[in-house]
C-alpha cells in the first residue's frame, strides 16, 4: 500500500464527506459543480417538473458516484 501519496481530499472532522485540498481536488471539485450546472440547464428545457427531477437525478448520481470513488481514493482516511 503506498503510504506517502498526496492527499487531494482531507477527511471533515464532523460528518461525513471530504474537502479539497490541493490543486488536483479543487480541480474535481470544479469539474463536478460545472458538470452539474450543465446537467441542470440542459435538463431544464424539459416540458415538466417530473422530467427535469428524473433527468437532473439521473445525470447527478452519474456524476456523484466518481466524485465519491475519487474522494475515496485520494482522500483522507477516517478513523470510522
């Protein structure tokens, strides 16, 4: 197990989740906000609420699993 690799993501001390901390996690982090808003706006030229909601959903868990999974990778071990 490599021990003395760069930490992207430090560990918050109350809850659950990660910060960034480098340039390399801020960068995620942007890609992921920006993907978001994309996501929101081309999902917003649907007709109704319910398929903004099942579209918008969509798009966030696709963009949110490899957000955790690097967050996890990169990140700060907890102790939990």
């Amino acid at each position: 197990m490599e021990t003395n690799k760069t930490i992207w993501f430090k560990a918050k001390k109350w809850g659950f989740g990660w910060r960034p901390v480098s340039w390399q996690g801020w960068a995620i982090t942007i890609v992921y906000i920006l993907g978001l808003v994309h996501f929101a706006i081309s999902a917003n030229s649907q007709h109704s609420m319910s398929d903004f909601l099942i579209n918008f959903g969509f798009d966030f868990i696709i963009l949110t699993i490899p957000l955790l999974i690097i967050c996890y990778l990169r990140g700060e071990r907890t102790l939990v």
